[in-house]
C-alpha cells in the first residue's frame, strides 16, 4: 500500500511536469505568432519606399484639383492623380497625370493633357511635359512640352508639335496660344517652311 506521503509527493511532481508543459507550449506558441508576418514583405518595401519618397519630396497628395480664373478672366480647373509640394519653395506643387482645362469667356474650351506637370499656387502658372495632349475646337495637338503663362497670358506648346485638324495635319517646332488676343502663332526653324499667324476668333 503507497503512503500518504508518496502519494503527496507523485502528485506534486505530476502537478510540476503539467505547469512545466503548459509553460512550454505558450511560449513556444508565442515564437510562432511572432514569425508570423501580418504584412507581406513586397508590402513592406513598397511601404518603406513611399515613406522615403514621402521625406525626400514632401507631402504626397491624390486626385487634387485646383480651379481659379486666370488675370484674363478665364476660368480653369487642374487636376492631377498624383502631387507634392517642394519642401524648398511651397508654392511650386509637381503633379503625375495631370488633367487642365481652360474656359474661355466666348464658351470655348481648351483641355491639356500631359504625363507631368509643375503648377505655382502663387503666380498661377503651369508646366506640362510628357505625352502632352491639348484639344481645341476640333483641333488635337500632340507635343512633348507645354507652358502656360497667367501673368502674360499665353501658352506655349513645343517639341515634335504635331497638329491634327479637320483641315489637315501640320508639323511644327512651337506654338504660340496668345489668350488674351485668341491668335496662334506657328513657327518651324528647320529652313524656314512654316511661320504664319492664325486668327483663332
């Protein structure tokens, strides 16, 4: 027959060998969720990349829109899917994907289109480069480089100019959009063979 007191002590080492398992498996199950990884590494770099750009460049902003009315008295709207400011000068803002339209006082509307773009919330005025695309009156134009001027009120469309109008279509190596006057200056330099002055009203 065991004693009492064997007894006592069998249940004692049982009751330690059990908290000494449980002690095991909650730490060992704690190793694993901590493994264990919430966010994907791809998601992680591309998190510590936004961050960087975020430092490098300044606050990054989405789908904004600027709308104002120009020292013509035109009105216009720019929109932009992507933008920051500089953190040197807060009033130049860059944009990706940027969308401009320009309503005009006798109800015509000129829409620009362009890869990149630069605008000044101060002076008003915009820079647009890559892909640039502008529509007006039936007119598509197609260049590299577009730059709109609020304080002379111009805009002026260069490199690989292309012109596709319902009269045909024109090569060129600079517009000139002056708004105030609605006139349109064509200039070529290779030899000359277009410079002339269109009459846009």
């Amino acid at each position: 027959m065991i004693s009492r007191k064997k007894k006592l002590r069998i249940a004692q080492i049982s009751l330690l060998i059990l908290g000494l398992t449980i002690l095991f498996f909650t730490y060992a199950n704690k190793e694993n969720n901590s493994s264990t990884q919430i966010i994907s590494k791809e998601t992680q770099e591309r998190i510590k990349k936004d961050l960087a750009e975020t430092s490098e460049k300044g606050d990054i902003f989405y789908n904004i829109e600027y709308s104002g009315i120009d020292l013509a008295g035109n009105r216009y709207i720019l929109k932009s899917e992507e933008a920051y400011s500089s953190k040197e000068d807060q009033e130049i803002v860059n944009m990706k994907f940027v969308d401009a339209f320009f309503y005009f006082k006798d109800n015509t509307i000129l829409k620009v289109e362009s890869d990149t773009g630069i605008y000044n919330n101060k002076t008003l005025d915009m820079s647009f480069a890559g892909n640039v695309k502008a529509s007006y009156e039936g007119s598509n134009l197609f260049a590299e480089k577009a730059e709109y001027s609020n304080s002379e009120s111009y805009l002026v469309i260069s490199e690989n100019v292309k012109i596709n109008d319902v009269k045909g279509s024109m090569v060129a190596d600079k517009l000139y959009f002056d708004i105030k006057k609605q006139t349109l200056n064509i200039a070529s330099f290779n030899d000359g063979k277009i410079s002339t002055s269109v009459n846009l009203k």
